[in-house]
C-alpha cells in the first residue's frame, strides 16, 4: 500500500511538473501575452487609451518638476515637449553611472546609481511626456530601444539616447520606427537637442559610430513594445515571478504586448 502511494504521488508531481515545464517554455519571452502582428498599419494604429495610460498617481515626482511640467502642459507644440523632454532625460542620465534600474519611486530621481542606458532613457522620456498630456510607448528592436510619440495622426519616433528623429524625404513628415526600418534609405536622421551632454550624439559621432547606428535602424529581426501599465514596474523581482506564474496557471488572454513579423527571418 505504501508503495501505492509513493508511485501515486510520484507520477503525480511529475506531471505537474511536465505541464509546469512546458508552459513555461511555451510562453512568449517575456512571460506575457504577445500578438504577432504582421501589418504596419496595425502595428501602427491610433493608441487604445488604457493600453497606452499612465497612473502617474503612483510615481514619486517631485514639486518643482510638477510646477515645470504644469507650465508647459498648456504648450500645444508637441515638438517643444518633445525638445524639452529630451533635454531633462539626457541630464538625467548624464549623472547615472551605476547598475540600478529606475521603477516608480525614483524615476526622475538624479544620483548615479542608475543605469544609463537606452531603455531607461526612453522609459523616463515616455513618462515625461504623459505628464506633457502626450501619449509614448517604448518600443524594442534589434540592440537598441526608442520611444515614439502619438502626435495626433502617427507615431513619431525620438531616440533620446542618441539625440535623433527620423524624417521621411519622401513625404516631408517625420516617421515612427517601424516606417523608417523598412525604407530606411529614405530618411534623414534629424538632431532634438543642441545643448551638449557627456552621452552619445549620433552628430557628434565619428562615421563609423554613424555607420552603426544606421546598421541598428536598418535591422529587421526585432520589434516589440509592451503595455505602458507594467512598464515602469517591469524589473521587480516580485512582478517577474507573478508573470511566470500567471503564465504558467493563467489562460490570460489580455495581450500586453506586440511584436512585428517582418519576415521568414523575424523570430518569434
């Protein structure tokens, strides 16, 4: 009898470990729920309101940035923001020399135990310019990361790391990510700012550092952006265990992120 019982109870952890297993390896990196999209003009589509909001309530922000953010909430140049943003991003991540990851309570926080690197610097934009009432996403592609902005009509995209936006000779607009990808001869790469900072500067650089980021724009193998609501939590120990979890036990069918198909060679 006893025996019984531990075969029982043997082949029963070992399916919930096979199911537990699989799942888990089945499961879209990293851990949500991603739809593969393959058209530009959904991939591209006027933003969803809740897929895109920010509850600003929950960031630990400063007054004196609340009081400079307020005074140009009236400024409907998007432009302007755009400039502005950029600029505070930049002189943020300036002074981040360290290994710590921004999350709620310190996203303008200016010490150098931050990271400064490319997708910090576009979270901290994307939330920058929520409080300027103008709607970002953070958008990951092949070795780099970029936010883009809803001007209105179309996304827009600002690379605040390297200090550029992409416009398009063609039709005389400026172009989101994915638009300058795909026809990336065609578009002129177009300084924020021009005040000086220690970081990169696709104008200040040499023509092989130019050649490089090029090279990343020209790429056609990544794409991904995810929900604005677990973006700025995304690193938290607690909440990586929750999405495998909820992966693994959940049939959420809630999609949180999307990530463009170019081709054969696109990996899902």
């Amino acid at each position: 009898m006893l025996n019984k019982k531990i075969l029982f109870l043997f082949i029963y952890f070992l399916s919930i470990s096979s199911v537990i297993i699989y799942k888990g390896i089945s499961q879209p990196f990293p851990f949500i729920s991603t739809k593969y999209v393959y058209e530009l003009s959904e991939f591209n589509s006027k933003p969803e309101t809740n897929f895109y909001k920010i509850n600003t309530d929950q960031f630990n922000i400063d007054i004196n940035d609340k009081i400079k953010f307020k005074n140009l909430i009236e400024n409907n140049d998007i432009f302007k923001k755009i400039e502005f943003a950029t600029n505070y991003v930049r002189s943020l991540q300036e002074d981040s020399l360290g290994t710590k990851i921004r999350i709620p309570n310190n996203i303008l926080s200016n010490n150098n135990s931050f990271k400064e690197i490319c997708s910090e610097s576009s979270k901290i934009f994307v939330f920058i310019m929520s409080l300027l009432n103008e709607v970002g996403r953070v958008v990951w592609f092949n070795g780099h990361t970029v936010a883009e902005i809803w001007d209105g009509n179309k996304w827009i995209l600002v690379d605040t790391s390297t200090n550029l936006m992409s416009y398009n000779n063609n039709l005389n607009r400026y172009s989101s990510l994915l638009e300058t990808m795909i026809d990336v001869d065609n578009h002129n790469l177009k300084k924020i700012t021009n005040k000086k900072y220690k970081l990169p500067d696709y104008f200040n650089s040499n023509a092989k550092e130019r050649k490089k980021i090029i090279n990343l724009y020209s790429s056609k193998e990544f794409l991904f952006f995810m929900n604005n609501s677990i973006l700025y939590d995304f690193h938290l120990k607690q909440k990586k265990f929750q999405r495998v979890i909820n992966s693994i036990f959940f049939n959420n069918k809630k999609v949180m992120g999307y990530k463009f198909i170019f081709d054969e060679h696109s990996v899902k």
